[in-house]
C-alpha cells in the first residue's frame, strides 16, 4: 500500500492581532484543527471565501509557518523546525508557487538566472550543466530561448508565472505549494497555465496542493477537494463528488455559484452576510450565522469532521453519515 507523502494532523495556528498602537492583543485562530493527508502524485485543491486561512494552511504544509500545536509530516518523517539543517535540505523537495509572480521574481536579475538558482542554492548539478537545465526547463514551460536574459518587467504575466514555476520545479521536488497560482492573469491565460500545471505534473509524478477561490479551475486540475470555512474544513471529497452532489450548506453554496456555460444559474443559494471576524468566533458551528437550515444544535456545539460514507467528510450536524448526526 502507498504510504502518503504529506499528512497534517490537528494543525493550529494562532495570531496575536492588535488593534490602535495601544489595543490589547487579540488571539485570531487562522487554521484551526486542520487534517490532511496527500499521496504522491495527487492533487488536492483547497477553497473557500477570502480569509478561511487556505493561504496560512499552505505555509504551514511546507513548514514556512510553524504550528502552534498539530504536526506535519513529509515522506512519513516529522517535519523539521524553520531554519534548521534538515528544514533547508527538505525546501529542494517541496516548493512554493505563489500568487503574484511579478512579486515573487527579483526584478534586477534576469528570467535564466532566476530560474537556475535552485540549481545553486541545493547544488544540484555541475555548473557546466546549468544552462542546459535551465534551457531544458524554460522550454518545458512554454517559454522561448530568446526569453532568458529578459527581465521580470520585459514579460507578460503568463510568462511572469511561467517562469516562477519553471523555477519551483529546477530541483525536481515531489509536492508542489500553489497559492491562487492563476488569479492574477486572464481567463485563457488562467487555462494554459492550469493546463500547463496539469501536464507537468503528470509527467513528474509531483503531488501539488492548489489553493484558490475559483472553483472552476479547482474542478478542472484536483482530484480531492477540500473546504475551508473560518480555519476549519468543513467538508472533503473527490472532485467529481463535490461538484455533483456536495452536502455540507456552505460547500453547496459555493457549488451553486459556479456558471456552466449555456445554462442560467438555476436554484443558487446566495450567503447571506459576511464571514464571522475569526477573532471573536460564533458559538457551535461556525456558519450557523450564515446557514439557511441552522437550528438550535448548530449554535451551541460544534460539529466534529467526520466520514459521511464514500470516501468524504463533513462537519455538519444536520448531514446524516457513518455514524448519526448529533441532531439526530
């Protein structure tokens, strides 16, 4: 049996925000019990509304942010504290796509030495082999010879992002961290670049964790599908079983806002209001405020993550699953 190659267990992390120079520190939990497991190869997307703590979560896999509690581990080993010996020899096997590439790329160093320097840094191959490698990944990528001594300000935004991925797999790693990797460009930029991401991947084996808000392009490129509410997962599922037949109130609001070409938006649920401040949480179940069929269990106990048959999860009182509803 494969073993996996990523697993977060109870993950936790906690910010002391101040509000005024003088305010008293406030504890905001911004990932807040957090599970998953990954296996080589896979990929799972993580989505939800701005501020549910996807970005944070992605920090954490990749040991960036350290948790307050929760542990992660990486090819069935604890993964190592920030800064250490052992931290720095995992960052050539795990890396980091970000979402403004423009902002990720040093704008005084050219698109060929940004991309080998992986190659230096990890000292992965003789220096006479850099540039092969660095031609070799550009093409890979989908950009032109005659791109690599331009600037990060010379290209377009698809080539920026292009060129930050073709860096993010110099080392040749296992797990790929994309943080709304495509949010930034235009639609059919958005489709070549997830393509792109989708061919690579299949061709390197490389398990990648794709974090973003548009649900269209998580449906496209994950095989599981992950919702995050307010710190907290609420419902986990392959692809096609959330798309077509999600349970938990939240995850069908999200579904429903999805346009299929050529149909009006029939039956969708819109939220209503905005998310809780996650520095002064709701009682019970953290959507209740916002959830059309909360009742009275909903606003004092919070519902537990736990398997609904077939292969998914929710947090829900009111989804019946393996074992009965607390509503029941």
């Amino acid at each position: 049996m494969t073993s996996a190659l990523l697993e977060a267990n109870n993950l936790v992390r906690v910010y002391q925000v101040r509000r005024g120079l003088f305010g008293t520190p406030t504890p905001v939990r911004a990932v807040n019990g957090v599970s998953i497991k990954l296996m080589p190869g896979e990929t799972l997307g993580i989505v939800g509304e701005s501020g549910s703590g996807k970005s944070t979560l992605g920090r954490m896999l990749l040991g960036i942010d350290p948790p307050q509690s929760g542990e992660v581990k990486f090819e069935g080993k604890p993964m190592a504290a920030p800064g250490t010996a052992g931290w720095r020899a995992l960052r050539a096997r795990m890396q980091f796509v970000y979402q403004d590439p423009l902002a990720a790329l040093d704008r005084r160093l050219t698109i060929a030495t940004q991309i080998g320097e992986p190659l230096d840094i990890h000292k992965l191959i003789p220096k006479e082999h850099r540039a092969a490698r660095v031609e070799e990944l550009m093409s890979a990528v989908g950009l032109r010879r005659d791109q690599a001594d331009r600037f990060p300000h010379e290209l377009s935004g698809g080539q920026r992002q292009r060129a930050v991925i073709a860096r993010a797999l110099a080392s040749r790693p296992r797990l790929l961290v994309c943080d709304e990797p495509v949010s930034a460009l235009d639609v059919s930029i958005q489709a070549q670049v997830v393509n792109m991401l989708r061919d690579l991947q299949e061709q390197n084996r490389i398990a990648m964790i794709f974090i973003s808000h548009d649900l269209k392009v998580v449906r496209n490129i994950a095989d599981r599908v992950a919702v995050m509410y307010l710190g907290q997962i609420v419902e986990e599922a392959s692809s096609d079983v959330i798309f077509q037949s999600p349970r938990h109130p939240y995850t069908e609001a999200l579904v429903s806002s999805v346009p299929v070409p050529g149909k009006i938006l029939e039956g969708r649920r819109i939220l209503q209001g905005e998310p809780p401040n996650p520095a002064n949480r709701p009682s019970g179940c953290a959507f209740h405020p916002r959830c059309p069929l909360a009742s009275d269990i909903c606003r004092t106990s919070a519902p537990d993550l736990r398997s609904i048959g077939g292969g998914r999860t929710a947090a829900c009182h009111l989804v019946p699953g393996e074992t009965a509803p607390v509503a029941a």
